[in-house]
C-alpha cells in the first residue's frame, strides 16, 4: 500500500504506547482512524490528537461480540477499513512454576484471542471490499526464544501470521508481524486492566517504569508504515546492537530441528 491518503485503519491498543504512535502515525500520512482500546478515556484522547477524521471505541479485544462491534462501527462511519493492526497487548511476569491458569487465560486471551478475533471479524470485509489492504499483528522479541508464557503468546502470533501471510499470498491484502524490541510503553503495568474474575493481579517493580525505557513509539510506528508499502513481511523495532545473538540461536535451532527431522524420517517400506 504506498497511497494512504484517505485510507481506513483500526489499531487496537491504540490508547497507549505503540498503538497510540501507529494512530498518529497513520493520521500524518492522511489516514482515517478508529482507537480502539479497554480504556476509551485515553482512546478518546488520542483520537482527539489524531483529528478531526478519528473516532474512538471502547473495546475488549478477548471478546469476539466485542470485536464485531468495533468492526461494525468502523464500517459504519467509513464504509471500509484498509489497515488492520491487531496491537492491543498484555504482560504477565511469571514462569511456568509460578503462573496459575488464569495468567495464561488472561494472556491467551489478550494476546492470542485478541489477534484472531480482529482477523475473523475484519479480513471478509476487507476482502469483500475488494481493495488493497494490510493486517498487522504485533508480535515481540519474545517470540524468538524468551521465556516465560508471555513469549509463548507472542511465537503464536508470529505462527499465526506467518500462516494468513501465506494464505492470502498474491490477494490485495498483505500481512506483517511486528517484532518490537523494549519500546516505551504501558505493557508492563497491563495488570491495571485485569478483570476480576482473571485471578490475582501481581504488582512488579518494573511497573514505575512503564513508557520510561525503551525506543520511542513513534519511530516503530514509522517502521510500520514503511512495511505497507515494502510489504514486509518480519518487522523489527527497538532491538538494541550487540544486545541479542538472535542469529546465533536460532542458526542452532535449525540445525538441531533439521537434525531432528532426519533422524525421524522413516524409510521406505517394502
């Protein structure tokens, strides 16, 4: 997609940190937003720095009947929706020892479920429109190899985008995975937003510091919209030099698998 002027995009967790700089971002190039975010006080506030062409929804990307909502109001002020960021995202600070089910519940249900909703509700209408679009699922870092059941969340994505890239391959709709790096953002106290019936809420240190460290948004969100018009498929953002030996890992990691698949191959049987 190299022209935006006028172009439709819905970013969910677009109240806070990556999802807000996407909003604005999109907004710069002439794009009409929806914010969609749990929180619509502070969606509401960024659609206000996105203009006049922004409209703010509350929504709880867990719930599919929450998402076709937010895909109907979309439609209904715009009439189409061309760029589809599924962004809204939680963190649970916690090993496998440590989680109880409703960590995972929470996460799975954010992260996952989130990312699958947007992409039931909205790709048959975009693909019903029968114009150029693009889906962007965030996924992480942390889909590379980090511990913890957040990574986990995170490689799904990564999966799951993988996958719809492949099927919607030569359609007018691309795909991308974001892969950001520590970015400056709210993620890290996302257990302000834990419903009640999710188990308890933890309290880390690092939550002082949310939207304190990190790459700034903005230039993610720039890497974002450079994606829709390379079509890229991978993009990365906030990986500091020398701080990950991705290469190395994930070089072993293939050799070992391709090693494993070897080994289980089974001969041809008279």
């Amino acid at each position: 997609m190299d022209d935006l002027e006028n172009r439709v995009a819905v970013v969910t967790g677009g109240g806070s940190g990556i999802g807000r700089a996407l909003v604005l971002e999109f907004a710069a190039a002439g794009m009409r937003t929806v914010v969609a975010d749990i929180e619509l006080e502070k969606a509401t506030e960024v659609a206000a720095e996105a203009g006049v062409d922004s409209i703010a929804v509350e929504v709880d990307v867990s719930d599919h009947a929450s998402m076709t909502a937010l895909a109907d109001s979309a439609y209904e002020r715009f009439g189409a929706v061309h760029v589809l960021c599924n962004n809204a995202g939680v963190l649970v600070f916690k090993g496998f020892a440590d989680a109880i089910i409703e960590d995972w519940q929470w996460l799975y249900g954010v992260n996952v479920m989130g990312t699958i909703n947007g992409v039931t509700t909205f790709l048959p209408r975009m693909q019903a429109n029968g114009e150029p679009g693009h889906i962007v699922n965030t996924s992480s870092i942390a889909a590379l190899g980090a511990t913890g059941i957040y990574g986990t969340s995170k490689a799904a994505i990564l999966s799951l985008t993988d996958a719809l890239a492949d099927e919607l391959a030569g359609s007018p709709i691309g795909v991308s995975a974001l892969l950001p790096g520590m970015v400056k953002s709210q993620i890290v106290a996302a257990e302000r937003n834990r419903p009640s019936d999710m188990g308890r809420r933890t309290e880390d240190p690092t939550q002082e510091f949310a939207g304190l460290v990190g790459l700034d948004p903005a230039l993610c969100a720039r890497r974002v919209r450079e994606a829709l018009g390379t079509g890229e498929r991978y993009v990365f953002a906030g990986i500091p030099e020398g701080a990950f030996d991705l290469e190395t890992a994930h070089t072993r990691r293939f050799t070992e698998l391709m090693a494993a698949i070897d080994a289980g191959v089974v001969p041809d049987q008279p």
